[in-house]
C-alpha cells in the first residue's frame, strides 16, 4: 500500500514536513534549510512510504491506544479478554493499532494538516480488541523550523476508555557534522523503570548517571532501550536535545503533566535516536491492577484528553 501523502510548507523559511495518512498519520519528513541545504530532522527507511515497512521504524509513530508492549496478545480488562495483534519477536502486542492503519484528512492548509482516525467507524474488527470505542484526532503545524504536534483523545462510547498514549520519533543523527558519535545528547531524567523481557517489573530505579544525562553524552557512549520516569521540568515543560557537533541541533518539549514517562532508543543501525514521550510506562495496565501507579489512564464517556508535541530545529 503506497502512501497518500500530504506535505506542509513554510515558503519563507524553506521548510517542509511530509505525512503519510494511510499509514497512521505518520510525519515522516521533517526538512529545514541550514547553510543553504536542506537537512532532514527525521529518519524514515528508504522504502517507508511503499507501506511495506515496519511501521513503528520510522518518522513519528502515533502510539495509541497503549504505547510499548503489552505482554503476549491478550489484554484483560475488567473482567475481559481482547485478543491484541503481536508485534514485536517475543511475542507481544506493540504500539497499540492508530500507527498501523489508514486515517483521513478532516481539514487541511499550507501549513497544517488534521487527520483523524476513528476505531469502530474505520475498523469496526476493533469492536473485539479494545473495551471501549475512541477517536483519536491529530494535526501538524509548521512554522519555519519548528513543527508542532497536537492530539486529541476522545471517548464516543457509553463506557469507559482506558488508555495509554505516545509518539515515537526518530531523530536522524547526524544533522551535518562528521559522525552521529559524536552528537552530543541531554535527557532530563533521574529513574528508570526496572525491565524484564522489555516490560516494566513495577520497581523504579535512581539514575547513578542522572546528572550527566542532564548535562549532555555523546551519542556514542549511548546503547539505550529504557523506560525513563521522574522527568525533570522547567516550568511545566520538558526539552531534550541533540546537538551535532556542524552546528545543528535538534529539540523535543512537552508538558510534564500530559507526559510522566520518557522512552529513549538507540536503533541498531546508529542513524537516529528516539526520544518518546509517553502518558504511562509500557504495561501500565497490568502494573495498575497490581496497584502500582506507572500512569494508566481510565477516560470516561463524553470526555477527552489534549496533548501536544514540539520538535524544533535551530543552528
């Protein structure tokens, strides 16, 4: 399945940012003009936009209605079970179903572009995998080298709809410079969620190395796939950043309040890192039932819930 795509631009600054909507609304280019030449804020693979790639390898994943794993393919859920999708090589559900599916356009401008997805309306098979109906609804906005994401999570059921909600950016590394080693990464954390098998056992544990995370580390030194927690803020809001040693940089913020959890990923092929702001810790469903608070949300009927995303690119 090709992609539809929907580029955004901003003609003063040179901008450009590409969304694939029948490939869950994915910002798979983000481009901005440095030194006179465009560079892309964004990996995506060669081939993402023929739709036979690995959906969440690329540009911005849209996670919902639960980010990262949830153990083997079944979600329990008040006393149900909902048969999942497995994702991942160990079995398990991933990434939950808004980034494997096609969306629609609701409204579209130069400069920004809304899509939508609506689970029992666009896939009515959704019926027997989740508990609850949702629309999820997301737009992208660019003015010259910043775009920002916004979302909006609404409850049409007459239940209650728990959820999880992320975004999965890759940030291309390097940016200009000679080596992507050599970049140069702050993160504002101080614990990290204790892994098994990938998912959170429910213990926290204090960063030795928080303090250097905060004040920057080369890239090079990274091998990360951790669920991060006890965020640190400034105002309200959270920034991590890359900085390329030929002078680019790259910035993600987002609120504090809507996000508690920060996953950070170093793929193996070295070319980007992720930084992935996240509501809950993955598995935060089952943790929550054994009354481990790790940000499980519960959304009544009628209600919604706001969050927004803000990558900027600056010299």
């Amino acid at each position: 399945m090709a992609a539809e795509i929907v580029t955004l631009r901003d003609p003063q600054a040179g901008s450009t940012a590409a969304i694939a909507v029948n490939l869950g609304f994915n910002c798979f280019q983000f481009t901005v003009q440095h030194g006179g030449r465009p560079v892309e804020v964004l990996y995506a693979h060669p081939e993402f936009t023929t739709g036979n790639q690995r959906p969440s390898g690329s540009g911005i994943p849209i996670l919902f209605p639960f980010p990262g794993r949830i153990r083997g393919t079944t979600f329990r859920w008040e006393g149900k079970q909902y048969q999942l999708e497995p994702g991942d090589a160990l079995g398990n559900a991933i990434h939950g179903f808004a980034m494997r599916r096609p969306w629609r356009v609701v409204k579209a401008a130069a400069d920004c572009v809304v899509g939508d997805f609506h689970a029992w309306r666009d896939d009515p098979g959704l019926k027997d995998r989740w508990p609850a109906d949702f629309r999820i609804t997301a737009s992208y906005t660019l003015s010259q080298n910043r775009l920002v994401g916004s979302y909006r999570i609404e409850n049409p059921c007459d239940v209650p709809l728990p959820f999880g909600f992320g975004t999965h950016p890759y940030f291309r590394v390097p940016l200009g410079g000679p080596s992507a080693d050599e970049c140069i990464v702050w993160l504002p954390v101080t614990e990290r969620w204790v892994l098994k098998d990938m998912l959170p056992t429910g213990k926290r544990r204090s960063l030795s190395d928080a303090e250097a995370l905060d004040s920057g580390c080369r890239l090079g030194e990274l091998k990360l796939d951790d669920v991060f927690t006890g965020l640190t803020d400034n105002a309200g809001v959270v920034e991590a950043s890359i900085q390329d040693p030929g002078g680019m940089a790259t910035s993600i913020r987002f609120s504090a309040e809507q996000f508690r959890e920060c996953v950070v990923y170093t793929p193996p092929h070295r070319e980007a890192i992720c930084i992935e702001p996240l509501t809950c810790a993955p598995g935060a469903a089952a943790l929550a039932g054994r009354g481990i608070d790790a940000g499980w949300r519960v959304l009544p009927p009628g209600e919604s819930f706001e969050a927004s995303v803000t990558i900027e690119a600056t010299a």
